[in-house]
C-alpha cells in the first residue's frame, strides 16, 4: 500500500511539473527562474520522498538534465547604404606648344648624324621623350605643323622647304598632341599636292588638323566642345573673317574657342601693331585663345578682356635648322572648370620653361650641332628658366632683333 501511494505521489509530481514546465517555455522564462524552479523541488526533505531511489523507474520516464536557456544578443545592425559623394566640378588642361618642324631643311642629308632624322634614328618617341608627361593626360594639345608630310619626292620653288615622311605624323600622336594648325607660310612648299598629302598623312594616323580660313570643333575625351579657328593670309588673318568663324563656332555650342594665327615678325621679341591689333578684336569677338606661332622666338603673352593672346610660341621640335638662333621655347597650359551646371571659366594658367634641345650650348656642345629637336624643360629656377619668363611677361631686351637669312646657302642655316 506505501508503494502504491508513494507511485501515485510520484505520477502526481511529475505531471505537476510538466504543467509548470509548459507553462514556463510559454511565458518565456529567465534562466534564473526556471534554475529556481528546480532548487524549490530539491528542498524536500522527507526520506520517504527518494522517488527515484526506492522504485525502478523506466529510463523512459527520467527527465532531462535542465542545462538552462541560451540567451542571444541583439542582431547585427544592417550596413546602410553607401553615402553618394557630393559631386563637384571637374577641371581639364589645354596644351600649347609651338612650331613642329619633323625634318631638315633640303640642304641637310638624312645620313648626317646631325639631322632630324639622324638623331632620331627611327624612333618616333624621341623628338617628345622629355615633354610628353605634360601632354599624356591632358584634354587637349595644340600645336602648328609647319612642314609637308609625303612619301613622293616633290619640286619646291622656296628658300626654305620641309618634306618629312608621313610616318613621321606619329611623333605628334606619341607625343600626345592633339590637333595641329596647317595654316602657315610652308604648308604650299609642295604646292597642292603637297598640301593633301600632309592631310592625307594627318588622317592616317589620327590626327585632327586645321586648315587655312576654316574653323573645326573637336569634341574631346570628356565631352568638350573647342572650337579652332586657323588662319595666315601671309601673316595678317582677317579681323573680319576671324570674327565671323567665332559667331558660328558660338552658334555651334563650342565650350572653349581658339584663334591659332601665323603671324609677326621672325626673331622679333614683341608682337607688331597688327598683331595686336587682330588678336585683341578675336577676343572681344568672343575667343578665348589666341594661339599665334612663326616668330621663331617667344613673344608675351597678354590677358585682355577676360581672354589670353600668346603672341607668339616659338619652335618647339624644330628640325629647320642645327643650331637656332633663339634656344627658348615653352608649353603654355590653361585649366578649365567645368561647373555643375555645364558652364565653362578659366581656372588658372601656367607656363613650362623648355629649351628646344635636350642638349644645352654650354654642356661642351658647339653652336653648330646643339640642336637634337628634342625640347627638354628647364631646371626651375635657373637662369634659362627665368630667360623664358621674362620673354613672356614682356621683360627681356633683346641685344639684337630680326632674321637674316642672306647667307644661308653658304652656312646651311
């Protein structure tokens, strides 16, 4: 009889704690409160109540070990978003460079150690080896081309005339130039044929070109429009005609505009009346640039009327003579900003200080070979690099002025 009531004790508690337990994972209990559960049935301290030790129990019917509630931290918050960056204005470089002359004069043998094509020994990166880091990632370099491109041998009138392979138009590309004037006082060496062969060699390889009294707008690599306007007509370009180009490159939407003019005076220091004159009218016409070349020599440049006249460029890989008279050159470079709302402003503008050799005359070199029509800046800050400034600010005396070229058959310029 003590067993059965013992058993039927035992089907009662355990039923209990079913129940608790149950109700317990319903509410969700504490760890703290479910262990408090079972420290409350431990407290009985009646010998007769050894359940588990006085009667076989079938495995069965034994509970578990209670091993307590896992309790989880909060979630990982979720990454948002990445922020969108602010957009800002984006800035671009335009390159100036001057005269490219890619041979020798008819005087000079391509078999001379001292020729454009002797010194540059058939590699058409040599002539822009030490200046094509500033064109290289530019938006857009311009120059002037003043000599004919062809393969064919061809019958020049002139004094002076340059007839370069048309390979040779690759010394441009690798040298990262972009566009060329073929408005000058050599670009009819050859007369018309010569002419379109030089086009002919351009598109060939690439590049954009000018031609004489006619305007081009060349979009670049970032959506910018510039317009070029090129003109000669034997040193003095139409104010007119100028002027009416930058009504329709305007018309046309052009961001940027350039006048490159083949002008002045050959070894003249500062620009003539009617250099002035045509450049500062471009300017109040509406250009932005004006790009003038022929001089052989540097020329000021002017900031008139919220534009900029570069009077002049000078040479720049200039295989018209051994030994120029006038070793300065330099890369003139304007910043561009484009603003959010597409417009475009001048940001600033600054000048690189290059002699047209990579061989200086006082480095043991003689005046009759130094030139090896590969430009190479100046050190900063030397007198050579200062020599440049002040041809452009104007400054420089020059202790002679003027070309003469009245022997120049019999010294091979």
């Amino acid at each position: 009889m003590k067993k059965l009531i013992k058993f039927l004790f035992f089907i009662l508690l355990t039923l209990l704690l079913a129940v608790i337990i149950i109700f317990r994972l319903q509410q969700g209990p504490s760890l703290g409160e479910s262990e408090m559960a079972f420290s409350e049935m431990d407290m009985i301290d009646d010998p007769d109540m050894d359940l588990m030790g006085d009667m076989d129990v079938p495995d069965d019917m034994i509970l578990p070990e209670t091993t307590g509630m896992q309790i989880m931290g909060d979630p990982e918050p979720t990454p948002g978003p990445t922020p969108t960056p602010e957009p800002t204005p984006e800035l671009f470089t335009i390159s100036v460079i001057g005269d490219e002359t890619l041979t020798s004069h008819q005087m000079l043998s391509d078999q001379s150690e001292y020729s454009y094509a002797g010194r540059m020994s058939g590699d058409y990166s040599y002539p822009f080896k030490n200046t094509v880091q500033y064109f290289a990632n530019d938006e857009f370099t311009i120059s002037n081309l003043e000599c004919t491109l062809s393969d064919d041998q061809m019958y020049s009138p002139q004094q002076f005339y340059f007839r370069a392979p048309a390979a040779n138009a690759q010394i441009l590309t690798l040298g990262g130039v972009d566009f060329v004037t073929t408005a000058n006082n050599h670009s009819l060496d050859f007369g018309q044929a010569g002419l379109l062969a030089t086009y002919a060699a351009l598109e060939e390889y690439g590049l954009a070109y000018g031609k004489e009294d006619e305007f081009k707008i060349v979009t670049t690599e970032h959506g910018l429009r510039i317009g070029v306007y090129c003109a000669y007509n034997d040193y003095i370009p139409s104010k007119d005609k100028a002027a009416a180009a930058i009504m329709q490159m305007k018309a046309d939407n052009a961001d940027y505009i350039i006048c490159a003019f083949h002008w002045g005076q050959e070894l003249y220091y500062q620009p003539n009346a009617s250099q002035i004159d045509i450049g500062r009218a471009c300017i109040d016409a509406g250009a932005d640039l004006i790009f003038g070349c022929h001089t052989h020599c540097l020329q000021p440049i002017e900031e008139y009327n919220g534009g900029i006249i570069l009077y002049s460029m000078g040479e720049f890989s200039f295989g018209g003579s051994t030994s120029p008279k006038d070793r300065d050159t330099a890369i003139f470079q304007v910043t561009l900003k484009r603003d959010l709302d597409g417009s475009i402003t001048v940001d600033g503008w600054k000048v690189i200080p290059c002699c047209v050799s990579s061989r200086p005359v006082y480095e043991g070199y003689t005046l009759d070979n130094y030139n090896d029509y590969c430009p190479t800046p100046y050190a900063e800050g030397s007198d050579d690099y200062y020599r440049v400034l002040s041809k452009l600010d104007g400054s420089y005396e020059a202790s002679s002025q003027g070309a003469d070229y009245s022997n120049w058959y019999s010294s091979y310029g």
